[in-house]
C-alpha cells in the first residue's frame, strides 16, 4: 500500500471523503501518458529536475522574494504518482474541517461515494496537470513540488515548442507558487483557515439554500442558462459563506495571476521562445473537443482559466504603478491581501494599500 493511500485511509474517520478510495478509483481510470523512448523520458526528467534551481533563482531575482531561502529540487512524477501526492495534500487539508455524517456507518458509505467522485475528478486532472506545488505535502517548512513529466512531455509535444524553454517556463509558474507559500510565513496557515471556514458552512449553505429554494428557482430563471459551477455556488451562499468564498477567489485569483506574470516577466533572455510559448498555451488552454469542454465547465476549470488572466492584468496593473516593491506590499498580512472586487480594479488596491 502506498504512503499516500495508508494516510488517507488513516484519516477516513475524520473526513467524510475517503481518500483512499480516490487514489484507487483515480489510478484505475488514469492512462499512462504518451509512449515516449526510455532514453528520451530519462533525459526529460533529468532536464525538468535540474531546471527548477535555476527557475527559482530567476523568480527570487525578479520578485525579491524568498532570496535567503534555501533553493529545494523537485519531485518529478508520473500521472499515477501526482494522484496519490494530490490526494495526500487534500486529505490533510480537509481533514477534520468537513462536517461528519450522522453515524459512523452512514459516514463510511458517503465517505466511500465521496471518494469514487474525487477519485474520477483526479483522473481527469492528473492526465493534464502539468505542475503543482503543495504547501501541505511533503516537508513542512518547504511543502512538496511536483512536475509531471508525461504531461509535460505532450503539451511540449502537442504545442511544437523547444523542449528545453517549455520545461523551464513551467518551472517558473510553480517555483512562483513555493516562493509565495515559503517566503510569506503566515500565508499557509491563513490559506488553510479560510478552506476550514469555508468547509465548515457547507451546512449552513445547504439549509439556507433550502430555505430560499423559491427565491433561487427565480434567481437562476433571470440568469444567463451557463452560469457554470462557481455562479451556482455564489448563489446557494449565505452572505456569511459568501464572504469566505470571495475571500478564497481573491487570493487563488492573485496566486495563480502572480505565477503566471512572473514566467512571462523573467523575459526572452531566459526563455528564448517566450512569446510563441504564451500564444500556443493560452490557445490549448480554450481549445478541446466537445467532451473535454463539458468535463472542464463542469469542474470549473474554465473558471480556473480566467482567473489566470485576471490575476496577471492585476499584478501587472500594480507593478506598472508602484514597482515590483510596491506590489510586494501585498504579502504583508490578510489585510493587504486584495479584495475580490479589488482584482478586477486595481487601482483600488492601489489607492487603499498606498494611499494613491
């Protein structure tokens, strides 16, 4: 049994889903990846492991962030590999904050199904993640990166770009992705807070939206039909919930915005074909057969999307007006953080954080 299942099994009293059977469902469902010559994948994985050094580096130069820290490798992965580290890191993240079933054996059957849904959503995310970095898996001062050759390997494939500038771009985003959680010491401990709140009025969402049933019948009736899975949610909130939840978009929304300026920032100079990269990935990103669209509205990865480009117009908007030291004002405490409606206007954050 692997560690990551044996650790989320230990938790599947606590945590209504059962992470266990995720991993097990996931690795049942997930292909291996493209065939690609023994000899080619060792060179790739060596490559991707020794590029993520010199990534951070370039993000620490550019950032200021994180330049006394010492500089960790990653973990290279396969898709099976990244299944089990996801489903460590959320089985320790949602540990204890979900709410219990009513009994122990009710509680093991919803974990169960719980489990198998997970377990489907990873499968579908672990055959196209390219990076990832958890700030609860691994070391804790350091958390865990991992890069997933496979899939590196075919969306270097499929996007026909040098191997080498592809592999170092996407160390770039998830070197980013450390340097936020390692170099701004509160920042795990307020992101796990906010999912705990979050998790925690799933209850109280669930009540209220039954109690407004009618007023919601009427309120999506008025909506456009697509409202995706992110408006669905927004509308069952209570404002309680709902303050949770805006606060958890604003600071995904900043963090993956963040990682995605910094890798195009670094410049040609470090990844010679840059440009052409950034054209041909934004391009896949809204590409994808009927099917493959359905499954990534349904998981909300079209919304993940956006919040790429809104983050980056964000960071870059402020860093145009005050300077990479001035946008880095951000990291001082929650209350720099910018808010949600912030994102979208950043000369707000601006005039309230510095006084503009």
């Amino acid at each position: 049994m692997s560690t990551a299942t044996s650790q989320a099994q230990q938790t599947a009293n606590r945590n209504p889903v059962d992470w266990g059977v995720a991993v097990a469902t996931a690795q049942r469902l997930i292909k291996p990846g493209p065939h690609v010559p023994m000899e080619e994948a060792e060179q790739a994985v060596a490559q991707l492991r020794d590029a993520t050094g010199p990534a951070e580096t370039h993000v620490r130069e550019l950032t200021g962030l994180g330049l006394d820290l010492p500089l960790h490798p990653a973990d290279v992965v396969d898709r099976r590999r990244w299944v089990e580290a996801a489903a460590e890191g959320l089985a320790t993240l949602t540990d204890g904050a979900l709410p219990i079933g009513p009994s122990r054996a009710m509680g093991g059957v919803l974990a169960g199904s719980a489990g198998v849904q997970a377990g489907m959503v990873l499968a579908f995310l672990g055959s196209r993640v390219l990076g990832q970095y958890d700030p609860f898996g691994g070391d804790q001062d350091s958390g865990r990166l991992l890069l997933v050759a496979p899939n590196i390997m075919a969306a270097q494939q499929a996007l026909d770009v040098p191997g080498e500038d592809f592999q170092l771009w996407v160390c770039l985003h998830e070197c980013t992705h450390r340097l936020q959680f390692t170099a701004v010491p509160w920042l795990r401990d307020y992101f796990a807070g906010e999912v705990a709140a979050f998790l925690a009025g799933l209850d109280e969402t669930a009540t209220s939206a039954f109690q407004r049933l009618p007023e919601l019948v009427r309120h999506l009736r008025q909506r456009d039909a697509d409202v995706g899975p992110v408006g669905l949610v927004e509308v069952l909130q209570s404002p309680k919930q709902r303050a949770v939840f805006d606060r958890l978009i604003a600071l995904s929304t900043l963090l993956e915005g963040h990682a995605d300026h910094v890798m195009d920032a670094v410049g040609p100079t470090v990844v010679p074909s840059v440009a052409t990269i950034r054209a041909r990935f934004t391009a896949r990103r809204r590409g994808g057969g009927l099917l493959d669209r359905i499954l990534r509205t349904l998981l909300g990865v079209d919304a993940k999307v956006k919040q790429y480009a809104a983050g980056a117009a964000f960071t870059r908007h402020v860093v145009d007006e005050v300077g990479m030291s001035g946008f880095n004002v951000i990291w001082e405490s929650p209350e720099t953080l910018p808010l949600r409606a912030e994102i979208a206007d950043p000369a707000a954050w601006v005039r309230r954080v510095h006084g503009r």
